[in-house]
C-alpha cells in the first residue's frame, strides 16, 4: 500500500456522499433494519447483548456490500440484509464478532476498576429510578475515556469484515490487516473522521437553531445523526476500496467459499 496523502480523507467523504445521494432511501432502510435487530436481540435476557455483539461483523457487511453494490450502479434489494447471515461467511464472521465480544468485555472490566462502587449501583437501578444521579467528575472521565476506546477499537477493526468476506480471510488475519490499514492511512483517516464530525455538529447545531429544543428538533437530530452514519459507512468503503482493491473486481462467488 502506497502512503496516502492527508487530502485523501477528504476525498473519500466526497466519494461517500455520492454513493450515498445515489440510493439514501435503501440505505436507510438497511439501517433501520439492522438497528431494530439490534434491539431485539438485545432484549434476550443474559445472551441478548452477546449474540448481538458477535453479529456486528455480519450486520456490518450488508451495509458494505450495498455500498458495492451502489458504486457498480446496481439495485440493492432488502434481501442485501441477509449477506453475512448465510454460511459459510457467517461462521468467519461471528468467530470475527468474538473479537469485538472481548474487546467490549475487556474494556467493560476496565471502566468497572475506574469507577466508584456507587457509580455502579446507581448504573444498576431501574432507568425509572435514575432521575437524580450524581456522578462525580472522575467517574465521568472514566466513563468518556473508555468510550473513546471503544470507539478507537471499533474504527480500527473497520476493515476486518469486509476482509473476512471478500477476501475470505481468517478473523484473526483480518483483524491484523486492518488495524495496521488504519494505522498506515492514519492522516487520511484524522482528515475524514475531523471532516465528517465538523459536517455532522454544524448540521445539528444549524438544525437546533431552526427547530430549537422542540420534540421536532430532537427528532430531526436523531434523523440527521442515522444519516451521517450512513456517510461514514459509505466513506469507509471507499477507504477500503483504496486500500485494499476494489471488491467489485473479485469473482462474484468469493466470498461463499
């Protein structure tokens, strides 16, 4: 891989937006639908959080493979949601969702050590009952510092399930390869993430200042944060798709090898 000059992250939001204006109502749909799934599995007592953990890589797939999708100017169908849900990629990419289990369970363990034995029970009452929490400072930046970890975490193995499933390989490979894609495009990637959070807080505060603090406004908030979701998603197909060659150029079958 050739060293990307900083501009390339800007391209890449570029390049996103357009395979996002091109199809944005299906895209939104699959979305939707993977978060409502999410829920719902969620909602399994004890194993819900799990399963759905493990299924990240899956769910994450069939947004990328409806940006490769867009980008061969093809129609993409809800049936796209099934993509990493049929064998033999749905076994790669759950043994891939137990890397992000452990990493989520890792850093759980980590903010339980950094907390207050208060902030923990006041974090265990009933959310009907958490109308008067008091957190204290330090627990807040415990709480700020381990999301921002997760969040690292997360942008690193961006690229492990599409690595998983176009290019067939192991979760522990894939994991490799991408965290160092990332570190090898990291000024590409400062320039896109600082240039798509600049987007996303002008919009919002723009949106807020229109609508105020209304019931419409927080609406319009959530509705404008799905969207720029959905951006990143697209750009991050894009930065694969530099980086690691483009998927459309793969045999068709490939991945259900």
């Amino acid at each position: 891989m050739s060293r990307l000059p900083a501009i390339t992250g800007w391209l890449w939001i570029k390049q996103g937006f357009i395979l996002f204006r091109k199809q944005p109502a299906i895209l939104t749909m699959l979305l939707f639908a993977t978060l409502l799934f999410s829920l719902a599995l969620s909602a399994i007592p004890l194993l819900g959080q799990m399963i759905t953990m493990v299924l990240v890589p899956s769910f994450s797939v069939a947004i990328l493979q409806a940006c490769k999708l867009i980008a061969q100017d093809q129609p993409v169908t809800p049936a796209v949601l099934l993509t990493g849900m049929r064998q033999p990629a749905l076994r790669r990419l759950c043994k891939l969702g137990l890397i992000y289990l452990a990493l989520s369970i890792l850093l759980g363990v980590l903010l339980a050590l950094m907390v207050s034995p208060e902030f923990i029970k006041q974090m265990s009452m009933p959310l009907a009952e958490r109308a008067n929490l008091k957190i204290s400072t330090a627990d807040m930046q415990a709480v700020l510092l381990t999301g921002l970890l997760q969040s690292l975490a997360l942008l690193a193995l961006c690229f492990a399930p599409a690595l998983t499933y176009w290019q067939q390989m192991s979760p522990g490979k894939a994991t490799f390869y991408s965290v160092f894609g990332i570190i090898g495009a990291i000024r590409p990637f400062m320039v896109m993430l600082l240039a798509w959070s600049a987007m996303f807080f002008g919009s919002a505060i723009a949106v807020m200042l229109l609508l105020g603090d209304s019931q419409g406004g927080r609406i319009a908030v959530i509705w404008l944060m799905l969207q720029f979701v959905l951006l990143l998603q697209c750009a991050i197909f894009c930065s694969y798709r530099q980086i690691f060659g483009d998927p459309s150029l793969l045999p068709t079958d490939a991945a259900l090898r």
